[in-house]
C-alpha cells in the first residue's frame, strides 16, 4: 500500500524519520526466513522439543532484539517447563517493545502460561491502552476474566465480563464465565442458569461448556 505523505512536524529530521521506518519494518518482519527458526518448527512438529529449542536459541543469538523470536522462544521454554528461562525473554521483550500493541498481547498470553498471572494482566492492559479498540477486545477481555478470577479479583473478573456483554450480548464464552463467577461468590442456582442457557443454545459451539 503506497504511503500518503503528510504535513512535516516540527522537530523531526529526515534520519529520524528513516530510522523509524526502519524500526517499523523490523517489527514486521517475521523470523521465519531465518533456516534455523524453520529447523526448529519442523523439529518441534515431530516433537523433536530439545533440538528444536536448540535451533531457536541459535536464531535468537543471531538477533537477540527480534521481538517475534524473543516471544516464540519464550513459548518454547514455557511448553518444556522452563519458566525462569522464559520470563527472562518475556522481561527483555516487555522492556524493549512497551509501545507495541499486538506484542504486548502476545507477551500477556505467555506471561500465562508461566503463570505470572500479574504481569500478564499488565501486558493485556497495556495493549488495550496503546489500541483502545481492537478487533480482538473479547478475547484479551477473556482473558483478564480468567486471570482476575485465578487472582480471587471478582470484583475485576466481573468488570470485564460486563465489558464484553456491553458489546456482545449473545458472546457464549462470557455467559458461561458470568456462570463461573456466580458459582465463586456462592451464587449457585444463578451460576446454574446462565450455564444452561449457554448449553441450549443452539448458536453456541459445544467446547464452550
């Protein structure tokens, strides 16, 4: 897509501007034309798991800046139980990258599978800040739901189920969660009752109960 220049701002000089383009297209770009990133999905395919996270960690010593890679390898440790290794990655990518939307997202929903379910929670929150209105608001929502309820926070919990219906009434996902939350705060027979309007409806899929 060929880009519309626009009025120049005062105070930005012509390398400043390049050197952002350059960033920008950095962040882009996808570590997959790196031969050692695609050993490594292959070997992870065959569940080859150590020698895969062999050729990650070769990729990632090439390019220790590469927020895709940083957050792939993250995952690939997370899945072999080796959180400590991975909240290091995820610590590198939070603070180099804390302007970015779509990698704060990523970045919450690893921080997840260590568990470190507080710094998730901020990754999430900070990637809404930085796009008030992603096309995947539900999902993020979601998952501060589930998070907030593993940290006994209904009070959030509940704030962004509420979130999610404002916007998606018939969102059988949060209707099954609103059930969940009603069940911890003792609420049993309406926790019941939003559960079974979320199984007799036709229009939600099965896996969601």
């Amino acid at each position: 897509m060929a880009h519309r220049p626009g009025k120049k701002k005062p105070g930005k000089s012509p390398a400043a501007n390049q050197r952002r383009r350059a960033e920008a297209k950095r962040l882009q770009q996808s570590p997959a034309a790196d031969v050692r990133v695609e050993k490594a999905h292959a070997l992870w395919k065959l569940q080859r798991f150590e020698e895969a996270i062999e050729y990650y960690e070769r990729a990632l010593a090439r390019d220790r800046q590469n927020p895709i890679l940083l957050v792939d390898v993250a995952r690939a440790y997370a899945y072999r139980f080796r959180f400590a290794e991975a909240e290091e990655l995820l610590d590198l990518a939070h603070s180099l990258y804390a302007k970015n939307a779509n990698l704060q997202r990523l970045m919450g929903e690893s921080y997840m599978m260590v568990q470190q379910f507080d710094r998730a929670i901020e990754c999430l929150l900070r990637s809404l800040e930085l796009d008030a209105a992603p096309r995947e608001r539900a999902a993020i929502a979601l998952d501060l739901v589930r998070m907030y309820e593993r940290l006994h926070d209904l009070e959030n919990a509940r704030k962004w189920i509420d979130d999610v219906l404002a916007a998606e009434p018939d969102n059988c996902q949060a209707r099954y969660e609103l059930g969940n939350l009603e069940r911890r705060a003792g609420d049993s027979a309406t926790a019941e009752s939003h559960w079974r309007t979320v199984v007799e409806d036709p229009n939600c899929p099965r896996g969601v109960a």
